[in-house]
C-alpha cells in the first residue's frame, strides 16, 4: 500500500538534518493520503523537576504542574485509594518544588 503524507516545512527540515527522530501520528484524509502531526517534544526546559509515582508521574516546571496517572482496573489495588494515596505523594513534592524554585 502507498500513502502520501504532507508534512509542515519544519518537519521536513529536521528530517534532512537527520540527527534525530521525529514521532507523531498520521491523520488519513482519505485511503491514500494523509497528514502527519509532529507530537509536541519540549526537553530540556529550565526549572522542570519530576517524580515517578507508582502509577504515572508528576511534573512542575515554572509555567505549569502536572499530574499523570494510570491504573490497570486488573491490577490489586483499589484505584481510588491509589489516586487518593498518590496525589497527596504529588502534593508534597510539589509543595517542596515550589519552595526550591
């Protein structure tokens, strides 16, 4: 099978620079050609700290805090308990990132 995929300029030119990958996803406007939407990497960023959890991770940076979580409902554990228990894990090392920033 053949796809065509349109790409932006920016894509394009880091992929002739050739140093690193790109990921994204493509969106099929028809059987046979498609857009590709480059996902969003920002590495690096000043100020960024995180910690992993047991389930997700939580993240602060100067702009923004984030929380991440993802329970199996196969595992053993009570997801509410567990969303309960590792939100406040969140809460105290944002608190203590907050004080360090």
């Amino acid at each position: 099978m053949t796809i065509n995929i349109q790409i932006s300029d920016a894509v394009y030119a880091k992929l002739l620079n050739g140093t690193s990958r790109i990921q994204g996803s493509i969106g099929l406007v028809n059987p046979t050609e498609g857009n590709f939407n480059a996902h969003n990497r920002i590495r690096n960023q000043p100020n960024h700290q995180y910690m992993k959890l047991p389930h997700g991770r939580v993240s602060v940076n100067d702009e923004k805090v984030r929380l991440h979580l993802c329970i199996n409902r196969d595992e053993a554990v009570v997801p509410a308990r567990a969303i309960e228990k590792e939100s406040l894990l969140a809460s105290d090392y944002v608190t203590l990132m907050d004080e360090c920033l």
